[in-house]
C-alpha cells in the first residue's frame, strides 16, 4: 500500500524519454473521413480488440429481430452435441403463423447440426424453439419441461450468455426474435455477441455456408425415422457469390427483419488478417452500408505496433556507479504493446513511465537510479493511452546490472585493469621500456656505489699515512 501511494504521488514527475513525447493533436483533415450511415443505429468494431471503429446510436435501444439467433445458437451448443439427433414435437408449433419457417414436422428426426443450419443459414424460428427446448430440459435437468417453461428458462440462459460476452444493456425474452416489446439490445450488444459467436468454430463455420442440401437426420437416417430433406440458401447477399451485394471480403453472421426491427443486419468481413463485424439495425440499405462501413475501417485502420517486447523505453543517471560502467540506466517493457487504429489515432499515442520510487530519488524533475538493480529487475510501471484511454498497463523492467560502488570494487576494478594490461601483447613495449628503465637505474646505482666506495678507500688511505 505504501508503495501504491508514493506511485500517486509522483505522478505528477514522470520521467519520459524523447520519443515518448506528445505528438501534436493531428488536423482535423487527419481523421478518415465517415460514410454516412442511413440505419437507426450502426457500428462498427474490430472482433479481436473488441474496439469501435464507427458507431451511430450504438448504445441506443433496438429490437434485434433474427440477429438474436446468434446467441441462441451459442447457448445451445453449452448443451447439446451437435451430432446428437432430436425429435421435434409441438414446440414447432409455438411460434406466431407469420414467422419465418422452415417446416418441421412433429416426429422428425434431425440432427443438432442440422438444426443450426436451420436456424442460421435460412432464419426457422421453430428450429430455434427446438433447440431451446432440448437444451432447457438439460439445463434445468427436467425432461418433462413444456415449451413455455422452456422459453423463459432458455431466454434467462441468453441473457447470462449475453452479460458473459460484455452484452449488458439487452434483454431477451425469446430464442427466436420474433417481436416483443420486452426484448431488446443495442448495436454495441449485439456486436459483442457476434464477437463471442466469432470464437466458436462451429458457429462461424455455419454462419459463413450459403446453403446446405440435404437430409435432416444426415448420415444417421433410416427407415424408421421420420425425416424430411432440405434445400436451404442463405439470406444473406454478402457471402452469396453473384449476388448484387457480394462481398468478396464478408465471413458470414446473420440477418433479420421485423415490421418494428426493420431491416437489419449482423455482418463479418476479413482481410489481411483483421475482422471486422458490422451491426446495421433498422437500414434500408444494409448490404451497401455493410459494405461502405467495411471498406472505411479496411482502409484507414490497421493494427500498429507501439512497442515490441523488451525494447527500451528510456534512461536514467546512476548514483555513483562503479569505476568503468555506464552512468546511465536503460529500462525496458516487458511485453509487446499493439493496437488497431489510424495513422491519426498512432500519432497520438501516450508512453507514460512512473519509476520505482524506493529505486530512485528526484534532483527536481530528474530520477536518479540509486544502487543497486539488477538486471530484469522491476523498476517502475508503464502506461500506454491513446486520449487518456489506456491501451497498456505494466512495468518496465532494469536493461542491466547497476551495482553498488565501494572500496573493494575500486581495488578489484585497478586490480583487473592492471592484469588486462600487463599480460597482453599490448603491455610488450611497456615491458621493453621498464625493463631498460631497470638496466639504466641498476647502472647507475652501480656507478655511485662503485663511486662511493672508492671515495671511502681514498679518504681512508689519507688517514693512514699521516
């Protein structure tokens, strides 16, 4: 807690490098420009990150009509096996007579796949009342649950599903999305849900099919079963090759409409490597819109690398550091940092590093590293935001060692600077030279002691004969 607070408290000194600087605030004419959107609401988000591109209304109310058999079919699939077969009973009948159907029969045997397929490829609302049975009667481990008692167990599963995947300003009250004033979401919503449906393979493999032709009990018919053969085909102009509104880019994901939805859509399209999802919520012109919003985030958004992995991010002075080791303290992120947006939106990109403030003191705004750290030691924390939204957060961590300066590193640093010297062939002429000084000393030591002795045997011999 101690250390929390003294971070707090010299927020105000962060030491940056240069090139953490703020970038001036871009131009206006340096942000892309945005189609215009006809639909009640609309967005646009990146799947991976989960970031808003564009969005119009998106947190606005909406009735999301057959987009709702998305999550339905998420639910599901934490129930049932897909290849486990279900025989349909009056649950088919359970939906209002103008509903979109594909024409199940009481009896019929069909697969969970084929279910799905129903439900998303061709939009059967009594395929998904099929499907929210049998997984309520697992659920609530009842196998004697009707339809009704389902319904509400089933739509009290989506809405947890729905909270789970960041959904959280919906309500559904049905597996279908026939009308009801009760059921509702937004874009954003529904945009998080089709991220979450994103990441199950088998849904977004259905999803993406055009059509399907087939048995519905698939290679698991026999005589003794009541099955029916389907033709199914998408509704769904964007991933229809031929169509008016291909899109050669679109993934899948699914449609729907309603007198009180209006026309919407709930899109997917890929390229190089980046998908993006587009929810068009009462558009008249969906597909052209689906399209334009696809083009505008392909176009002008990418994802940028802020920072990779152990890259420095600055420097600081050491406090008396040890005789021949740098006098300054590099400090590294620990991970790399991306994240997808524009040119714009990269220029403004904030580093913000707090240092340790038990490893440093302040000489006015300039942290000095005290000793020691050692190298990969955590030395401070790191913050990267783009307009005070934080991207990143973490730590920055000591290039290398900075240890403690004594006596005894002085004398070993003179000690092996001196072995360095006298024992290579650099340290030859050096040799020569002391061992010439050494001759030319011995000689003359030798000169003046001979000097002297024979002055000594003079002045004795003078003493003698007087």
């Amino acid at each position: 807690m101690k250390r929390k607070t003294a971070y707090l408290i010299i927020l105000a000194i962060i030491l940056i490098n240069p090139m953490q600087a703020l970038a001036s605030e871009p131009a206006a004419s340096d942000a892309p420009s945005v189609p215009s959107i006809m639909a009640k609401a609309a967005i646009l988000m990146e799947s991976g990150s989960g970031k808003v591109i564009y969005g119009k209304n998106e947190g606005e109310r909406i009735f999301p009509a057959g987009m709702v058999k998305i999550l339905t079919a998420l639910v599901a699939l934490d129930y049932l096996d897909p290849d486990e077969l279900i025989v349909t009973g009056a649950e088919i009948d359970a939906v209002p007579y103008d509903s979109s159907k594909v024409g199940h029969v009481r009896g019929e045997s069909i697969t969970v796949l084929n279910l799905l397929r129903a439900l998303l490829i061709t939009s059967g609302n009594e395929s998904s009342c099929v499907l929210a049975l049998a997984a309520s009667r697992i659920a609530s481990e009842n196998p004697d649950m009707g339809y009704s008692a389902a319904e509400r167990h089933f739509s009290g599963l989506m809405n947890q599903k729905a909270r789970s995947a960041g959904a959280i300003n919906s309500n559904f009250t049905n597996p279908h999305g026939y009308h009801h004033q009760n059921m509702y979401s937004t874009a954003y919503d529904m945009a998080m849900i089709c991220r979450e449906a994103l990441k199950n393979d088998l849904i977004r493999q259905l999803l993406a099919e055009t059509d399907y032709s087939g048995n519905g009990a698939g290679e698991l018919a026999d005589s003794s079963m009541t099955t029916k053969n389907y033709n199914w085909k998408s509704g769904n102009e964007l991933i229809l090759p031929g169509s008016a509104h291909y899109y050669q880019y679109a993934t899948g994901l699914k449609t729907g409409r309603h007198s009180a939805a209006g026309d919407c859509l709930a899109a997917s399209a890929k390229k190089d490597g980046v998908e993006l999802i587009a929810v068009l919520c009462d558009d008249p012109d969906r597909w052209a819109n689906a399209i334009a919003l696809f083009n505008h985030g392909f176009d002008n958004y990418a994802y940028h690398t802020i920072h990779q992995a152990w890259s420095v991010l600055g420097e600081a002075p050491v406090q008396n550091p040890r005789l021949q080791e740098a006098d300054t303290l590099e400090y590294c992120i620990t991970q790399s940092v991306e994240a997808y947006m524009s040119q714009g939106e990269a220029a403004r990109v904030v580093t913000d590093v707090i240092l340790d403030p038990e490893l440093v003191e302040y000489e006015g705004e300039q942290a000095i590293f005290l000793t020691p750290v050692t190298d990969g030691q955590i030395v401070g924390e790191v913050t990267v935001s783009l307009d005070r939204n934080v991207l990143y957060g973490g730590y920055v961590t000591a290039a290398r060692d900075a240890l403690e300066r004594t006596v005894s590193t002085d004398f070993e640093y003179y000690k092996s600077k001196i072995q360095s010297i006298f024992f290579t062939a650099q340290a030859v002429p050096y040799w020569i030279i002391a061992f010439l000084l050494i001759i030319i000393l011995s000689y003359i030591i030798f000169r003046l002691a001979k000097k002297r002795r024979a002055s000594t045997m003079f002045s004795t011999k003078r003493k003698y004969y007087k």
